[in-house]
C-alpha cells in the first residue's frame, strides 16, 4: 500500500477530499519525523511506537580498499507495533 493508497481510502472512508486527506497524511508523518529527530519517541495507543534505537559503535571493513573503519554510535528510527496491533496481523 502506498501513500496515495492510504490518502484515498481515507478519503472514502471518511468524505473528505483527496487533498486535505494528503495535507493530513504529509502533516502526521513529518511530526513523527520532527519528534524522532528531537530525540522523542511517538507513541500512537492500540497502534504503536515509533521509537528510536540505539546503534553501539563498531568497527567495520572497507573490503575494496582492504581497511578498518569506526562506525560511531548512532539511533535509528523503528516502529514497535502495540499488542492489537500485533495481534490483529497475527490472525488472533
């Protein structure tokens, strides 16, 4: 399913048009990206988290120039389905 799936069923379903339904679209996920990237985690109740984590450094290999390289730590952005949410995928 694709942004523009999502933005027409949710105007089917709920009357408005396609283009407020995007402006909404576009506006949640960029304040879920402007939360994350303020080092806030969302937390969305019978859906889910969008939580940040935690990546230790490490040390990698550059296999083309034969050399090591640091890898700093550093987040990265996941999601973490709620229990319905999990439950509802699963089949229960």
């Amino acid at each position: 399913m694709t942004k523009a799936d999502i933005v027409a069923e949710i105007s089917k379903t709920t009357g408005v048009d396609k283009t407020t339904a995007l402006t909404v679209v576009e506006a949640f996920m960029e304040q879920v990206k402007a939360a994350l990237a303020a080092e806030e985690n969302v937390y969305l109740r019978g859906f889910g988290s969008f939580i940040l984590k935690t990546r230790a450094q490490k040390t990698a290999r550059n296999i083309t120039q034969n050399t090591t390289m640091i890898i700093p730590e550093h987040n990265i952005p996941a999601f973490k389905p709620a229990k319905v949410f999990f439950n509802a995928v699963k089949g229960e």
